[in-house]
C-alpha cells in the first residue's frame, strides 16, 4: 500500500509540475484596494489561496489581515462571510445540516419517481396490453430526456427569484403529475403524465449545488478541514444516485402481490412528505452577499414573511437586483462550449448514461425466459436490484476518502494554493472499475453465468459511477464558480442524453450480437474518452480556465 501511495504521489507531484510551466506565476497582490474579497473566489476560477502563509506571500500582509479564517486560524474562507448572522455561510451546523438534508430528500425524487416504472414494466405492458420494450420507449426513456431539460429552465428561475419558491412549485407541480401517473385509465395519458412529472421534478438534482456552495465555504467543501462537512457533496450525490435504485427494489416486491397504481401511489406519497418538509422547515440559501445591503427591504420576520419567500413574493421584489433575463437565458449556452467543460461532460455524459441504460433494461434481461435472459420471478428482480444500493454506499465511503487524500496532497504540494484539475486523480480509480463491472455484466449476461457474477459486475460498476460522479460536479464547479447552478443542470442534462437513448439499443444489441459485446464495447467508450479527456484536462486544464473560465 505503501509504495502504491508513494507512486501515486509522484505522479501527483510530476503533473502539478507539468501543469505550472506554460503559464506564468500569478502577480502578488499588495494593495487591498484591487482586490474584491467578496467576489475573489469567483474571479479566479479553478485556483484559490486557501492557506494563510500563502495569502500572506501572495496578498501581502495588508490584504491577509482582512481575511476571514477558520477557526482553526490555518484556512481561508471562500467565500468570504459576511458581518450578518443571516447569512447562511454563519449559520449553525445543525440549520445547515437540515437544509442539506432536505434537498437530498428532495434530490431522490426525480430518479426514485422514474424507477418505479421499472418495477412496474411487466404489469404496465400487461394493463395496457402492449410489450416491454414499448412501455420503455415510449414512457422510461422519454421522461428520462425530459429530466435533463427540467433542470437548464430551473436554474435560469433560481437565479432570478430564489432556490427555495423554484423548489417548492416544482415538487408541487410534479406531485400533481405523478398522482396522475397512479390514476391514469390509458397508456397515452399514463406516458403524458410520467415525461411533465420528469420534466418538473428534476430541480433538486440542480438545487443541491447552488445549496452546498451557499452554505459552505470552500475549504469544506474541498478538504478534510472537519467529516461532518466533507460528506456534502458525497451526500448529495449520492441521493441522486441511490434513487433510480430505491424504487425498483422496494416496490419489485410490492407489484409481485399488487397493482402497479399502489407504488405510483406510494410514490406521490413519498413527494408529499417532501413537500412539507420544504414548506414546514425549507429556508432561503440565496445571499446577495455583492449588494451593499444584501437585505434592501428590511429584516423580516413572521409566517406572513416565511409564506411570502415559499411561494415566490420575496424573490419577485429582489429580481430587479439580480442577474437580467437576457444573462439567465445565455448562460448554459455561453458556458458549455467552453472547452474544459465540454470535454468533461462528454465523459461524464458516458460514464452515467450507460449506468442508466443498465439500470433500465436490467429488469428486462432478467425478467425474459431463456436464452435470451434469465425468467426470473418478480421477487428475484427486486432482490437483485439491492445491488447498485450497496455499491453506491460503498463508492461514497471509498471516494469521499481517496478526495480527502488526493486534495490534502495536491494542496500541500501546491505551496497552499488549490488547482480544480487536482479533482480528476479520482477518475484513474473510477474508470479501471468502470470497465471490469461492464465486461462481467456483459459476460454473466451472455453466458448465463451464475447469478453472483452479474451482482458482482453491476456492483463495481456502480462504484465507480459514484466516484467518478462526484470527482467530476466538484472540478466543474471549481471551474465555474459563479455558476453551480448552470454547471450542476450541465452535467445533470449531459448524463441523461447520454443514458436515455441506451434502452432503446442495448437489448436489441445483446440479443444479436451478445451481451459481452454490447457492455465490452460501452467499457471501451468510456476507456477511451477518459484517456482523451482527462490527461488532456490535467495537462492544459489550467490555460484553458485562464483563456475559457468565465
């Protein structure tokens, strides 16, 4: 292990190396007087003084006085907090805490509502008298695409009127759509109701950015500067992750006794208690903290101010001081061209999406008699689907500890001073796993191997997507600082364009051409774009973000 760990931290060392040489160093700063402390973090994209003795060298000492620490006094803090308890970077650990738990419950919803379709597919293709294949094209893969879609237009209405009215009209919405999935009397309305409800629900998956970042400074997001606060981002994805999974494994067992209408039912059940948990304990994270009074009408209080932030009253006053219409609409498509972002979520893109397609047509392939699947009864699938359950757990603990290490190296190594590609070192352990899980599915698939041989393959598949996910939202985000909400409904789209046309081939393919070459050749794809784009991004990375980064 130990001549594992000094390799690794020659390569580390010999890459940082690497990547200094084309650019020159950055000038010190001595005179307070040309540099914004607020606006900093998002100015200097990708690379930030987080060590005091460096802000001393690279500040001068006038400028590092004004520096707001941790309370450690090591470690500073971006972005710097404000001299008001309500912003939300001074809040309580325990007020944190609650709104990162509830936009993870909320961040289930979209996939977990989507899932339930895959445990019901069989009884759906028999209520409405048609074949699998056909429930999958015309509702699964369907409200999958819509799902990306959702979250580009959330984020353009966050920016202008608030994370938490966007939130809560959206769970709303999509409630009302899904109990019209539970009641709907024929597959036309039934599909309908299933794409608007993808369509509407997707927002958590984008909010959970923009909430980690308003909450959190820099610091702990990134190191292991405390462990209640390195879980965040692992956390959050990790909801979104989990979720496809939850719903076909809970109900598989449900719909082998009852109706399909009773997990849609359960479901909306689920969103409800959701949505009160917005409305009862949901709270505001946006913080105009650029305004000179980031408050312009007043402390307020009251239920009467708590019902006007909800639903949208608060937000439409403070739109006139927030970015224009003509900004929120562009940004999405002024920031994906961009080089460094566009080469990452074509992998990421492949990475995800082929997870999705797995985790489509799994139930299909085992479902189906021999020879071209297993026949296996409800009860079988379901049990089997516990299996991505487990290994997105496992990926969680495996990737949030190699971060820890990764980071704390790289920024040692760095004189002090954080560099976003350090972020993507994890991808050489994600995309190795990636490509073994994807052979032993294909292989257990095609040869009817024991069924601890697919178990074993999807599981470290299912690892390394949980690994690979969260290394990749955090160097997007470090890229684009001033745009977590663009750069998490980026990745968000990028993984379901990649993943909801996969049903629609994979098993046509395997039943062809074998399972082993259809899942041996997405593990290529995936090989190969991460030897394209991830070298790439570490060698050059830094000038693309000082000629590209917005």
């Amino acid at each position: 292990m130990s001549e594992l760990q000094s390799a690794a931290t020659a390569s580390l060392n010999e890459a940082d190396s690497t990547t200094k040489e084309p650019l020159p160093e950055t000038p010190t700063i001595r005179d307070s007087s040309i540099i914004d402390l607020l606006s900093y973090h998002e100015d200097n994209a990708g690379r930030l003084v987080v060590d005091i003795d460096e802000a001393k060298v690279e500040f001068g000492e006038e400028v590092a006085k004004q520096l707001k620490l941790s309370s450690d006094g090591r470690t500073v803090l971006w972005p710097q907090p404000a001299d008001d308890p309500e912003d939300p970077q001074n809040w309580s650990d325990s007020r944190k805490g609650l709104q990162l738990f509830i936009v993870t419950l909320a961040a289930i919803v979209p996939d977990f509502d989507s899932g339930i379709g895959i445990a019901s597919i069989f009884s759906l293709a028999a209520q409405y008298k048609t074949t699998t294949d056909v429930i999958n094209n015309l509702t699964s893969n369907w409200s999958i695409f819509l799902l990306g879609w959702g979250g580009i237009f959330a984020v353009m209405l966050m920016r202008r009127y608030g994370r938490l009215p966007v939130l809560f009209w959206s769970q709303v919405i999509s409630l009302g759509f899904l109990v019209g999935c539970t009641f709907a009397p024929n597959l036309k309305t039934f599909a309908a109701m299933r794409c608007l409800n993808g369509f509407f629900a997707t927002t958590p998956q984008v909010t959970g950015l923009y909430l980690v970042t308003d909450l959190y400074p820099f610091h702990l997001q990134a190191r292991k500067a405390d462990e209640l606060y390195v879980l965040q981002l692992n956390i959050w994805t990790m909801g979104f992750i989990l979720s496809p999974f939850l719903s076909p494994f809970l109900f598989g067992f449900l719909i082998a006794r009852a109706s399909w209408r009773w997990a849609y039912g359960i479901g909306s059940i689920y969103s409800a208690i959701v949505v009160a948990f917005i409305v009862l304990l949901g709270e505001e994270t946006m913080y105009d903290r650029k305004l000179a009074d980031p408050r312009p009408f007043g402390k307020k209080t009251g239920i009467a101010h708590r019902l006007e932030t909800l639903i949208g009253i608060t937000g439409l006053r403070m739109a006139q001081y927030r970015a224009r219409w003509s900004e929120v609409v562009f940004t999405a498509v002024n920031i994906v061209w961009r080089p460094h972002i566009l080469m990452i979520l074509w992998f990421e893109a492949a990475v995800f999406g082929f997870s999705i397609g797995v985790n489509v047509t799994t139930a299909v392939f085992l479902g189906t008699p021999p020879p071209i699947g297993f026949g296996y009864s409800q009860y079988a699938i379901a049990g089997i689907y516990g299996t991505p359950i487990i290994a997105v757990l496992i990926g969680e603990i495996l990737g949030r500890y190699f971060n820890d290490w990764v980071m704390n190296l790289c920024v040692r190594r760095n004189k002090g001073v954080f560099e976003s590609e350090s972020r993507l070192w994890t991808c050489y352990i994600a995309v190795p796993l990636y490509i073994v899980g994807f052979v032993l599915i294909g292989a257990a698939l095609q040869n009817h191997l024991n069924i601890g041989a697919l178990i074993m393959g999807w599981g470290i598949a299912e690892v390394a997507v949980m690994i690979n996910t969260v290394a990749v939202y955090a160097y997007c985000n470090d890229s684009f600082p001033k745009f977590q909400g663009e750069v998490s409904s980026l990745i968000n789209l990028a993984r379901v364009l990649g993943g909801f046309s996969v049903a629609y081939f994979q098993v046509p393919w395997a039943s062809k051409h074998g399972a082993l070459q259809t899942f041996g050749c997405e593990g290529a794809v995936v090989a190969g774009l991460f030897l394209l784009v991830v070298p790439t991004l570490q060698l050059y990375g830094r000038s693309l973000r000082a000629r590209f980064s917005l």
